[in-house]
C-alpha cells in the first residue's frame, strides 16, 4: 500500500458518460437504492412501551429517579464499574472524566491528531494543553509507537477514543501510561459494549464514556455516561456537578428509551459485526478502500486475513475506509461520496484532523503526525443503520461503489456540480 499523497493525476482523455443502464446516479442513472439508507432509529415497540409507561408513571418531568437509577445499574453491571455518573452529552462525559481525573489548567493532555473535535474542545475548555500523537495506519486511532515521546512532567491523563471501527490498541496503551503513572479515558463513544481482546470497551483505563446521541448506537435523542472503578474520580466529578441541582443531568425519559437499546446491545453489535465484516468481503477487490481494523502490532492472530482477532468484537457507528483517489482513476474523494450519496448510499467524509483545524498555539505535536494528515485527505465514512438491515443490503452497496469504479473517470469528468 503506497501511504503516499497522489502529487498529481495522470491527465487522461476525458472519459465518454456511459450510456447503458449501468449509469451511475450522479450522472442521472437510477440508483442502486433509490429508496435512500435506512431510516434511524428503528421502529421499536420495546421503546414505544417504556415511553408509555414512564408517561403513566409521571417519571418523564423527572430526573434521578428509577429509571436513571435502572440504567446506572446495568451499565455498571455490563462493565463491572462501581460508579457510573449518566449526563448530558457523551462530549460533556470526556469533559467530566477529565475534570475526575483531575486535569487542571496548564496541565498536558495526550490524544490522536485524528479524533473527534470534541475531544480536543474538552481539553481546552480545562484550560489543558493537548498533545497530539500520529494515528496507527491500520486501526485509524492513537498509536502507541508514539505515546511515550508524547509524556513529560506536565502529562496528566491519555484520552484515547475508538474510531470508525477501528479498535485502539488499549492493552499496550494503559500499559505504556501505568509505567509513567498516567491515568488513561477511554472514549467508547462510538463503540458501546464492543470487546477488546475478551475485555469490554470502556473499562481497560481509569475511565470510560459513552454518548447517547441521537445517531449513536444508543440513542436518546443527546445523553452520555461515563464509568470507573476510581471512588476519588466519582467524587471530584459529584462535587463538580452538584450545584444546589445537578448541573447536566440524564432524565427519566431519556433513561427510558435507553433500557430497552441496552437489551439489544450485543445482539446488534454481532449482527453489525458480522455484516460489516461481509461488506468488506464484498469490496476486498477494490483497491484504495481499506476499512480500518486492529492496529498491526496488536493481532494475536495475524496469520488470519481478517484486519481483527478473533477475541475482538469492534462496534459500528461508523464503518470507516481510507480512500485512496490514485486507485480510482484520480476520482476526488469529495465526488467519491456525493457519487455514493446518489445511488442511495450513507457515505460521509471523515473527522478533519485537529492539527490542520487548529491554530498552532493550542495543542503540540509530539511528531510529525503523518499518518492524520493522510485521513484528513483519505477517510470516508458508511453509517450503521444499513447494518442492521436485510443481508441484500450489503449486495447494494458492493453494486453501488463498483459501479462508481467501473465509471470513476466519467464522474470526475461529467458530474454536475455540487448544490445543484
Ligand atoms: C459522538 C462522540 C462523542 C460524544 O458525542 P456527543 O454527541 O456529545 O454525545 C465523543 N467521542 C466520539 C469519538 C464520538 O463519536
């Protein structure tokens, strides 16, 4: 695989719109799916009844009550964390967690130069200094190889988050902080209840966190949690958040919704993994799509072809790939995914990377971060709901992405232009 940027495009002779029915939507074919991407949430009737009841029972004008309480216990439960703190947001969960850990002003804060903004935005808002490290190619999150130059005497905690279904390489990062002393946030925002070598996601740091927003994989609408078994960072977080009330609270009615999704957890994060590992069977022959898998370094099994070892289940938010335009006739990354968009498919850019939406003076690079400028340029982004879908689904969207290959250099030459 050639890590490099294409420096230029070959410039080829216009390629002619193809006339048959294998017209790629884009350029006024019929979609592959021409009913779109699947709708989320899902039609759910276990929710529809919670709903009901919290209404009869008068609990939806509360907060802190049974059902919160309900909650708290089975995620405490699920991940074995004596405490868990439910709040208002997943990206108000990091910032908690880094307030419990406690990260002050002045303090250094390590993550990946490729995460979600919201991660660096709690840093910040401390009045903490991030430090960003380059990404692992393979697993699209926090390499390791880089962690330890990142730490000086400043360094208070690593915030390391699971991305796109790319799987950080937790065991070797709590391992290289625990012989510096530093506590490491889990951020299993985008991959609740997923497992990590047999170990749920969320619970190999100090803390972890989850998000309930709306297009989360459990949603209510906007929530978050986080859980530790650290009596001391429970408390500094009680103390922050209690203010006569409490200061960004779960409700009843969102706790309610979330009962019934905590049910079904596993069974849909199999189901998404096994048809997420399908689908990219299915696009195997696509060279300069590559979805993200467990980093290289940390595969028990590398004699098997699979980019995950068997004692890993990644979850799916996201199911994310580097695309690479050298390999698809030059075909703009941009296009790539308004192509895919057309033909009824949810494909997205990616994150930008911190360091290029950041101004210089509010973080340090502890390298050169090569590896985040490329998913800047390179990674797009399939949303989960498809996963939960019928198996044909998966024939869709192998069908859609050929044909925009098959057709990559009459997109580029003849697509419309955007906003039209
Ligand atoms: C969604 C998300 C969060 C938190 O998001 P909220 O929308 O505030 O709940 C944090 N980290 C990652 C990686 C996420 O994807």
């Amino acid at each position: 695989m050639n890590d490099e940027l294409p420096l230029s495009v070959a410039p080829d002779p216009p390629a002619a719109i193809p006339v048959d029915d294998d017209l790629p939507a884009l350029l006024g074919g019929r979609p592959v799916r021409p009913a779109g991407p699947p709708v989320w949430p899902l039609a759910d009737p276990d929710v529809a009844a919670a709903l009901r009841t919290v209404y009869e029972s008068g609990d939806w004008s509360r907060y802190h009550g049974p059902t919160c309480h309900a909650l708290s216990e089975r995620i405490a439960a699920r991940t074995g964390c004596a405490h868990v703190v439910l709040c208002s947001s997943g990206t108000f969960a990091v910032e908690l967690a880094l307030r419990g850990i406690p990260v002050q002003a002045g303090d250094e804060v390590v993550l990946a130069g490729y995460d979600f903004k919201g991660n660096i935005a709690d840093v910040l808002a401390l009045g903490a200094l991030p430090v960003l490290v380059d990404v692992d190619p393979v697993s699209g999150t926090l390499d390791v190889r880089g962690l330890a130059a990142a730490f000086t005497p400043s360094t208070m905690a690593v915030l390391v988050s699971h991305l796109h279904g790319g799987v950080a390489s937790l065991p070797a990062i709590v391992e290289t902080a625990k012989a510096r002393g530093v506590p490491v946030i889990e951020d299993a925002c985008q991959m609740p209840g997923a497992r990590i070598h047999g170990r749920e996601a969320g619970t190999w740091g100090q803390v972890g966190v989850w998000s309930f927003g709306g297009s989360k994989l459990l949603g209510a609408g906007r929530g978050g949690a986080l859980f530790t078994n650290d009596a001391d960072v429970a408390q500094r977080i009680r103390l922050f958040t209690q203010r006569g009330n409490d200061l960004c609270p779960l409700s009843e009615l969102q706790a309610a919704v979330l009962l019934p999704q905590c049910d079904k957890l596993d069974e849909r994060n199999a189901l998404r993994a096994g048809r997420a590992k399908r689908l990219c069977a299915k696009l195997a022959d696509l060279p300069g799509l590559r979805p993200f898998g467990t980093p290289e370094h940390d595969r028990t099994h590398p004699e098997t072809s699979a980019l995950v070892p068997h004692d890993t289940l990644p979850g799916f938010y996201k199911l994310g790939f580097r695309y690479d335009a050298q390999h698809w006739a030059g075909l703009p990354r941009e296009l790539f995914v308004r192509a895919a968009r057309a033909e009824g498919i949810a494909l997205d850019l990616g994150f930008r990377a911190l360091h290029l939406t950041h101004g210089r003076r509010r973080f340090r690079a502890a390298d050169d971060l090569k590896q985040a400028t490329l998913l800047d340029a390179q990674v797009v982004v399939l949303h989960h709901p498809v996963l939960l879908g019928e198996e044909s689904d998966l024939g869709q969207i192998a069908a859609a992405l050929h044909r925009i290959r098959r057709h990559a250099a009459a997109i580029r030459t003849h697509a419309p232009p955007a906003n039209c």
